[in-house]
C-alpha cells in the first residue's frame, strides 16, 4: 500500500494533463514530479503547479540544492500560498520578510521586474523561490549543514548562532519543522492520511 501510494505521488502528473498543455509543461511536470504533486495538492490548480514545478527545479538546480528538500520547505512554510502573510510580515510561497538586504536579492532575480514594487514581487512565484534558494545556499554554505541552514531560514540567523543550536545542546530532529522538511516520505505520508 505505501508503495502505491508514493508511486501514485511521484507519477501522477504524467497522465490527466489536458492537451493544451506543451510538451515544455509535460516535461516540467516529469522532471520535478514531487513539487508538482505536493503544489497540485495544495493549490489545486495545474497551471500554479507547473510554475512551482518549474522555478523549484530551475533554482534548485542553479544553486546546488535538492529540489525535494525546497519543495517541501515551500510547502511547510506556506502550504504553496503566494497571497500569505504572517503575523510578523513574512509574504508569499517561501515566507520572506521584506528586510533591504532581501530587497537587494529581489532585484538580483532572473524574474525581477523593474516596474512592479518590489515587495509586491515577495508574493510571485518565480522571484520568490529563487530568493529563497539563494538565502538557503548561503546558509548551507555558512553552516556546512542543511539542518542549521534550515533553522536559520525559519528562526533566523541570530537563533544559530546565539542560542547554542550549533551545538549538541539542541535536537533539531525533533522538531516538526525537521518532520515536515528532512524526513524522507513524511509529508506523502501527511497528504495520503497514512
């Protein structure tokens, strides 16, 4: 049953695609099949879906980071919600808060655009996770470690460093962030009701 189950997570975007999608989309829709289905999931729409899909794979892959990992951050920051806010002002799919230091990456994205404010940009798919690939790369390198990469990312950076999370005085792996984001089949799991 767990096996189906993950088959039908990581294959299901191959079929029940109408025909007015290109063979560009369907290729998208194959390559980065887990962002796809965790999206298509959240978002109940094909065409948000395929851009997640396309934008997770596109920066995963321009940064060095494993698509899963981000497409699951995604998912447990904002459950694929670009119109979300929280309560202390983080915006959009990846949850950035509008700092001037992020504003500076907004502008560097390959999908900025100069006549849209900038904070209305931290709500649109494509800037927003390459910003978050970007802050997550710095991290990773900075930390040598993508759970204190991801700590930093959803804490910030002074939780790292000041609050002795670096060293063994803190189990990352037993907080539900690292459930929902590190742990391989959790949130098929979580989706599926298993």
């Amino acid at each position: 049953m767990k096996i189906i189950a993950i088959l039908l997570v990581y294959f299901s975007c191959a079929y029940g695609l109408p025909n007015i999608y290109t063979n560009d989309d369907l290729r998208i829709c194959k390559d980065n099949a887990y962002t796809y289905n965790l999206a298509m999931w959240c978002t109940e729409s094909k065409d948000t879906a395929i851009m997640y899909a396309d934008a997770v794979g596109r920066y995963c892959k321009k940064y060095g980071l494993r698509s899963d990992l981000i497409a699951r951050q995604i998912f447990r920051e904002s459950f694929y919600s670009f119109r979300l806010i929280s309560r202390k002002g983080a915006r959009g799919p990846c949850q950035i808060t509008p700092f001037p230091e992020h504003d500076k990456l907004f502008r560097k994205a390959e999908k900025y655009n100069d006549t849209v404010p900038v904070l209305e940009q931290y709500h649109w798919i494509y800037p927003s996770v390459e910003v978050m690939c970007m802050i997550m790369r710095g991290l990773v390198d900075k930390y040598r470690s993508y759970d204190m990469a991801l700590i930093g990312y959803w804490c910030g950076e002074y939780s790292v460093e000041m609050r002795g999370y670096i060293s063994n005085t803190f189990d990352f792996q037993k907080t539900d962030y690292y459930k929902y984001v590190a742990v391989e089949g959790y949130i098929e799991k979580y989706i599926m009701g298993l």
